[in-house]
C-alpha cells in the first residue's frame, strides 16, 4: 500500500504545482482534445511519451505496446489509429523506439518466454530481413542498436500499408509518418525516418539500408 500510496501523494503535489502555474490548467484541457500528434511507442516504463516530446496533455494521442509494434493482427493499435487519423484527424503519426529495447534484445535471443514469444515475432521478421548485415556487425551493442533502428523503420513501413493511412493519402488527408528512436542514456530523440507521405517513400523506406 505504501507504493501506491506515493502516487496519490505525487499526484497531489503534481495538481498543486500546475493549478499553482496556471489556475486554468485543468478546465482548459477538460474540453474535447484536439491533439495533432499520435505517438506509437515502447511500453517500457523508461520512455514516457508526453515527457521526452515535451507535449502538454490534450496534445499528443498515445499507443504503447512491447517494441513499439504495427502490425495488421493487432485490433488494439488498429484502432487507435483509425480513431487518431479519421476522427482525430491528427497530422503526424510517430513510431518511437528506443536503445536498449529488451523486446528487441529477447526477440534476438534463444531464451524461453512464455506468451510474450507470441508478440515477438514480428520483431523476429525484421532481423531475419536483414541477418546478413546484423551479423556483419562484430560488436554485440552495435548490433544492438542497429537492430533498434530497422525495427523502427520496418513498422513505419507497416503502418503506411495500413488501410486507414492509405486511405488518408488517397484521399488527400494530409498525414505524415515518421520514425523515432530515443537514447535513455542523454534524453535525445533521433529521426530515422521523416515526413513519409506517400506509398513511394514507404518503398524507398522499405528498401533502404541506411537511416533516412
């Protein structure tokens, strides 16, 4: 109980300090949110959304899972998408992931994990994509990393085959995607991928073997 205990203490610090910045802080952001950001990201506790953007709430529409994932199985983020792009009517659509992902890490390894294996699949498709160049890469951080960085750019490409960004840019929506990764160690995001807007710079995404 103390654990939780902390959060309600936290959080009556946290409404202390924004009501204390700004009165109105809370009843501005009451009304129907019109944010113009979805943010597809890892689930790991060590990279939070509104923080490391330095988004307000109301700004940014979140979607979390294990490896910052798209795919067509998963109803979940399917669904956050269509609503984010149809109803929302966001602008930009981000795939943020992150240096030392141990969803990354596990799909690369041998070890047994239960349900999880499941999800790690489609993670496993990217590395087996690209094995020649990830085993060309002597040194395990490295591969690592670069690891990170083609699962960030292959579910980019996943999500533009996706019916609801196709159907965006068939109809003139305008919606850009873009792919992210975060370094814990300083805080930075880096861009891997920016401003997809079109089927024909997913394919050029898709083929290429240096971050764009």
């Amino acid at each position: 109980m103390e654990r939780i205990r902390r959060i309600f203490d936290n959080n009556r610090r946290w409404v202390a300090a924004m009501t204390a910045a700004d009165p109105d802080f809370f009843r501005k952001r009451a009304v129907p949110a019109e944010p113009h950001f979805l943010f597809i990201g890892c689930s790991d506790s060590r990279v939070p959304a509104d923080s490391l953007t330095g988004t307000q709430p109301g700004e940014m529409f979140v979607h979390r899972n294990i490896g910052n994932q798209v795919f067509s199985a998963d109803l979940n983020m399917l669904s956050v998408l269509q609503y984010a792009v149809e109803v929302l009517r966001v602008t930009d659509v981000m795939v943020c992931g992150h240096y030392g992902c141990a969803a990354v890490q596990a799909a690369a390894g041998n070890l047994p994990l239960g349900l999880v294996e499941n999800w790690l699949g489609n993670i496993r498709n990217v590395l087996r994509l690209h094995r020649a160049e990830l085993d060309a890469i002597g040194d395990e951080s490295a591969r690592l990393r670069r690891m990170i960085d083609l699962n960030v750019k292959e579910q980019v490409y996943n999500l533009a085959q996706t019916p609801v960004v196709q159907r965006a840019w068939q109809s003139g929506q305008h919606l850009l995607l873009h792919g992210l990764v975060y370094e814990l160690q300083d805080g930075f995001l880096q861009g891997l991928a920016l401003g997809i807007d079109s089927p024909d710079k997913a394919r050029a995404l898709a083929h290429s073997s240096e971050p764009s």
